[in-house]
C-alpha cells in the first residue's frame, strides 16, 4: 500500500521542499492517509499524524525541530514507510529480518574500525572513512566498558537520544535503562558474554526525561580491553504506528457491526410495532388493558431510542466533515429552532415526542463569525439530544425550562444551555459526557444522547462541561 501524504508546514520550507522531492503529495487532507505538519490545527482524526514538535501529542508521532532537516526528512520516511507496510505481520517479520542483517553488518564495520584502530597511522584515512560509514548509520551504534559507562557513540545515537556526543562519553548506559528492564539487559549482557551477542527489546531514558522503545543487539568483543558493543533502533514510532492502525481497525469493525446490529433490530422492532398496534386496535380493551397496552408501547419507544442513539453515537465517532461553515450563527438559528419548536424530524433526536415537557428562553450577544469544518446535520443533532435527555433525565421536573445564551468569552463562541431548578448528584455530573463510566449502568441510557452530543462538539473541535450550583445545572460548549 502506498500512502498519500498531505503537508502544511509554515516553518520548515527547506523540509517541506524535500518532502515534495520524496512523495507524491495530495491536495487535500481528506485525500491523505498522512498528514505532516508543524501545527496541531491540521492534526485529522482517523489519520497517521506526524507533528513537527516538542512535545509529542497523544496517539501521534512527533519529529524533534531542533534536529537537522535530514534527519527529519529521514525519520518521515522511516513514518510513512513504516505506515505504509503495517499491519502485516509477515512484511513486517521480513524488515526486522533486514534490520537484523544490517545490524550484523554494523557489528562487522564496529569489529573492523578497532581492528584499524590499533594499527598504524599508515591506515588513518581508510579509519576516517569506516568512523564516517558508522555516523552515518540508520543505527544507533554504542560502546561500553566492563563497567557499562559508554566509550563511543555514532552520531545516530546522539540524534536518536538527544545527547551530545561529547556528553555521551563517560555517561553510564545502565542509568539510561528503565527501571523494569534492567534485569533483561544484565540478563542479555551476561548471555553476550558467553556467546558473543544477545538482542532484547528494551526501553532508554533519553534527554528529555521520556523514554524510547528500542529493539538492541548486544555483543562482547574479547580484545586487548574487552568492551560491549550496542547496536540499537528506535521502533517507539513502529510501535505507535501499529497501535494507531490496531485502533482505526477495531474502530472500523465496531462500528460497522453496530451500524449493521442497530438496522436489524430497528427492522424487527418496526415489523413487531405494527403487529401490536393492529392487536390493540381489533381487540377491545378495559381499563386496565389498555393501560399495559401503553406500557408495551412506551418500552417499544424506549428500545427504539436507545438503538437509534448508540447508531447514532458509532456514526458520531467516525463523523467526516462535509462542509466549512460558520458554527455561532448556525447554532444560533438552531437553538431559535427548539425554543420555537419548529424543527425538522430528520434532526431532532426524538425530540418530537416532548414538545410539551419543556419551554425556552433565548439571548444571543454579538460573536465573530467562526468558519469550522464540520456537519450541519450532526451539529443540529447535538442541540437537540442535550434538550431531550435532560428532559428525559429529569423526569421529575418537568415541564424543564430552559435558557439559552450565546457571546464569546475569552476568545471562544460559548454557549450556555442553562436548565432551572433541577438538581443531580455531583459524582453523576462528573461521568455524564463518558459513555461507559457510570456508578449505575443503566443510568448511561438515561443521557446517552448527552454524551453523543459531546462526542459530535469535540469533532467540531469544541468542548463541552457542565456545572451547577443552587439553582440548577448548566451545560457550556466553547469552540
């Protein structure tokens, strides 16, 4: 598979020059299975997110900016190539098969660079040559002493790493393995010292107090001054990548099985639905009866709003922008639309059923207009399922009043969807937006469109919290 990349880079021209020398670039992110960039606005959900920073977001790859623009540029390709196998488990057998030839080929050229070493200086150029073959290895390349302080390292080690070269010598290695590997590496140097080389998957603490997954191979040369040689691979962004497909890919078959179980159910409920109403309507029924014949009915409604919306929710997670377009005055029109309760069907969440359980009040201040891309349909979808779970939810207060009110505050659009005299339980308030933390399972299907609401604001690139205080609970939505 070959991977469409998309770049937006504001501050690395010279990298984004090389990039088009080595990709085929797409013109949309849409378009791209990756995106590289040096700002977080352009990271895309569903996608293989590569980030020229610092810090390292969650679930994406970072590249170090301070790094030289080669570097960089190869990193990317180790990425994208990277990518571009996974999850094949057998192609990716066949390249650690590769890494383990290269590496035995770096074992030769260390092994051959001491031996020159302690020849004379007749043989000083082809010495400065093997050094520069080794700096310039795609693999970090180290040397120890019996007492595991380190007495070279390549140039990839100090990329790799953040070290410099000068203030690797004399550091000791054992200090830079985590804690819970320690026991593995003195296990596989004792094992290289017996049998000349040992490989182990380990974690290094490197200089900005993170640590990396490497994959090592360990040898023990027996000369004049016996030392261990270290021959390692950064796959921390391998295993980053294969976890990110593993996600995409459970995603993709939740949802998909969801969608499919949600269509038969709604099927045989439908077909059920019209055999009990054609009963209730040629039997004759006393008091009584016709009261459970409600009962059958209301838990009919009920099963078809709880599959409706976990539908609903497996469709929100998965949501594509189709649209750019401006998200306060959207909003706006669509809260008039459920104070006024004129709203179409295809949006309201069920909404329809409980025109009479609620009243509205609006005030809207003056806000920039914010052009986000995004989904009219599932935006709208959000208004209303916040209005009829809370009624749902607060059963006992009804008709719920509610207002309305929308300004910026501190830069953001923000609206506040204030509900009146209604009180809940603080440690409810705090698993509300979470679809599977609750004390009580069955209270999720009692907002359960409260948290697709959430889940369709945050991939609109908002956020949503709720507060209360004595006179009743508010939900706040920035963007």
């Amino acid at each position: 598979m070959k991977a469409a990349i998309y770049k937006r880079l504001a501050n690395f021209r010279e990298l984004s020059a090389e990039l088009e020398n080595c990709f085929q670039i797409a013109g949309s992110p849409d378009d791209a299975d990756i995106i590289i960039t040096d700002n977080t606005d352009f990271i895309r959900e569903n996608k293989l997110n590569i980030i020229i920073s610092e810090l390292t977001p969650e679930n994406h790859i970072s590249i170090n900016p301070k790094i030289p623009t080669a570097c960089m540029l190869k990193d990317i390709q180790l990425a994208v190539k990277t990518y571009s196998i996974s999850p094949r488990i057998d192609r990716i057998s066949f390249l650690q098969e590769q890494n383990a030839l290269l590496s035995e080929a770096n074992k030769g050229l260390v092994e051959l660079y001491n031996l020159i070493d302690n020849k004379n200086h007749q043989i000083e150029f082809l010495k400065n040559k093997l050094e520069n073959i080794i700096n310039s290895a795609g693999e970090s390349i180290v040397e120890l002493n019996e007492e595991l302080s380190i007495t070279y390292a390549n140039l990839k080690f100090s990329d790799t790493t953040g070290y410099g070269r000068n203030n690797s010598v004399g550091k000791n290695f054992f200090n830079m393995v985590h804690p819970q590997d320690s026991d593995s590496f003195k296990n596989s140097l004792a094992l290289a010292a017996s049998e000349k080389t040992a490989n182990l998957q380990m974690r290094l603490r490197v200089d900005n107090g993170a640590f990396i997954t490497i994959n090592a191979y360990v040898t023990m040369v027996k000369n004049t001054l016996p030392h261990y040689e270290i021959i390692f691979e950064d796959i921390s962004k391998k295993l980053l990548i294969e976890q990110h497909m593993k996600k995409l890919e459970e995603k993709a078959i939740v949802a998909g099985f969801s969608r499919h179980l949600s269509h038969n159910i709604l099927n045989a409920l439908t077909v059920a639905a019209g055999f009990l109403r054609k009963l209730r309507t040629e039997s004759a029924l006393n008091e009584q009866q016709e009261q459970k014949w409600n009962v059958v009915e209301h838990k009919c409604r009920l099963i078809e709003e709880i599959v409706t919306g976990y539908n609903d929710y497996t469709n929100a997670i998965s949501m594509r922008p189709d649209e750019d377009f401006d998200i306060s005055e959207f909003l706006k029109a669509a809260f008039i639309e459920i104070r006024d309760k004129s709203f179409s069907k295809n949006f309201s969440a069920f909404l329809y059923n409980f025109l009479d359980q609620y009243t509205m009040t609006a005030e809207f201040g003056e806000t920039r207009p914010r052009i986000v891309p995004g989904s009219r349909m599932f935006l709208k979808m959000a208004a209303c399922y916040i209005i009829k779970d809370s009624i749902r939810f607060f059963d006992e207060y009804v008709p719920l009043k509610f207002h309305i009110s929308a300004e910026d505050i501190n830069g953001k659009f923000t609206i506040n969807i204030r509900l009146h005299d209604v009180d809940v339980d603080t440690n409810i308030i705090n698993t509300m937006l979470q679809p599977w933390n609750h004390q009580v399972l069955s209270q999720s299907f009692d907002y359960w469109g409260i948290v697709i609401s959430n889940v369709i604001v945050e991939k609109h690139g908002g956020s949503m919290h709720l507060t209360k205080d004595a006179e009743g609970l508010s939900f706040i939505i920035e963007f």
